[in-house]
C-alpha cells in the first residue's frame, strides 16, 4: 500500500462522490485515478461498517482509509440499528480504531436531538480525550422554509465560535450557508483538522460541485491552507450523480488535480517564501 507523504495535505475521495456506485468503487476509483486514500461514510449498507471488508478494499486497490464520517445524517437514522447518536458515534470509533484511520467526521446534532444536544460539545471533548482520536465537527448551514431561515442544528451550525478542538470545514456547505470560507478558515486556525472539497453558488440547495464551477474561493481556500502548514486531510465530496462513466472519472480526476494545484501553490519555495508569507 502507497503511504502518503505525512508533511504535506493529502488529498482523498469521499465514497459519497461515487454516489450511486457501492463503496468498493471508491477505492477502484481513488486508486485509477491517483487520490492519496478515501474517506468512508458510515451508512446503514452493512459494507461501511465492515472492518474485514473495509481491510480488504484497503489491500486490493492499495489506498487506506483516512477518515471516517459518522452516521450523523437523516438517512442514517438507523446505522448500527440504534437511533441513539452517543451509541453510532462510539460505534464508529471502534472501527476507526480498528482499521487503523485518524479522525472522524460529524455533525452537529439536530434541533429535535436535544438531550443529545445538551451535552455535544463538552461530550465530543471527552471523547476525544478518552478515545485519543481526532473528532471534527462540520460547518453546516440554516435550512430555509417559506423566505425564512429555520434553526436546524444545536447549539448552532457554525462550529467557529464553539469550543471544539477539532473543526472540517465544507466550502459547499458554507456557500449554502452563504458564510465567508476564507474568515472561517482564518479564524480557525490549527483548530481547523480536515476539509471537504467541493463548490457551490450560494443556492440554498447543498450542491457539492465540483471545485472552480462554482463562486466559492476554492483555489484560494487551497492556496492558503498550503501555506499554512496543513497536514491534514482534504477530502473531495463533489456530486457525480448525474455524470456517470467517463465524466464521473474526469470530475473526479479534475477535482484532484485542482486540490493538488493550489495545495502546492501555497507551499514554501526552496528560499522558505510562499505567496502569503
């Protein structure tokens, strides 16, 4: 298996972005097309919580896992068959241990999960303590109803001015959100562990575009996070739904390219001077 160069951001393909397609062929396509590893989301399809399964693709297409993300969304309400997110969560802990990946994914808890919610923030604190594992909290976005915006998340779907360790920041989601990428970015600081790539235009629609087809400050974002050291992961989570085939595989492939780009735009020359120094 390939181990990926730990001084630099290493760029990886979310399972989601194969969507239809099941998870092995994230692997086949992460491995064909170049992708440093592959991010799992945590699913009800018993494959995703498959440590033996999720070992073999690993050894197969010789990509690892680096991250998972926890089963925090309204259609994995039943993910390993309980609706208790506390339960779900340290479920998906174990087998990131067991498989051997760094951190995790998730998202603030819902409005309606409010016993889960009182205690989020202190609760994600402590199990990162306990469980020594990397748990970074999404930036989300308000969901809109009738010209209104509606309070979907608790305490709030801007993780920046919470006390979280640990923060992904999704630039899809903040063009949802309609929030500054690059401010976030900024204000985070090394409190910002993991990223997913994609665009969008400020629809209230979550769009996951493939980066550069939308408004969002993409290369930038990059540019920046280059230069600032990052050696986390960045995890492209684009929408190739639609495309299918041969454009699934050049979205995909333009993604990666696109991340690598501007990640080693901002990177240091050999004089120790980057575009932003």
């Amino acid at each position: 298996m390939t181990t990926p160069d730990a001084a630099r951001p290493r760029v990886t393909l979310s399972t989601s972005s194969v969507y239809p397609l099941k998870v092995e062929a994230a692997f086949e396509t992460a491995a064909r097309l170049g992708y440093d590893g592959v991010e799992v989301m945590v699913l009800a399809d018993p494959v995703t919580q498959d440590v033996a399964r999720l070992r073999e693709f690993e050894r197969t297409y010789g990509v690892p896992i680096l991250s998972l993300h926890a089963p925090t969304l309204l259609v994995t309400q039943r993910a390993y068959g309980t609706t208790d997110p506390w339960v779900k969560l340290d479920r998906t802990v174990d087998l990131a241990k067991e498989i051997g990946c760094e951190s995790i994914v998730l998202h603030p808890p819902f409005r309606w999960q409010r016993q889960y919610a009182a205690g989020f923030v202190e609760g994600v604190a402590r199990m990162e303590r306990e469980r020594d594992i990397v748990l970074a909290v999404e930036n989300m976005f308000p969901w809109r109803a009738g010209g209104r915006e509606v309070k979907a998340y608790l305490p709030t779907w801007d993780p920046v001015p919470q006390a979280y360790r640990h923060v992904t920041l999704d630039l899809s989601h903040a063009a949802t959100a309609r929030s500054d990428v690059l401010a976030m970015q900024a204000a985070l600081g090394d409190r910002l562990a993991h990223v997913h790539l994609a665009d969008g235009s400020g629809s209230f629609t979550d769009e996951h575009l493939v980066p550069g087809r939308g408004t969002q400050p993409c290369g930038e974002f990059l540019t920046r996070l280059g230069a600032s050291g990052f050696t986390g992961v960045v995890a492209v989570e684009v929408s190739t739904r639609r495309g299918g085939g041969a454009n699934r595989d050049a979205d995909l492939a333009g993604s990666l390219e696109f991340a690598r780009t501007h990640l080693e735009a901002g990177r240091p020359g050999d004089d120790g001077a980057g575009p932003l120094a």
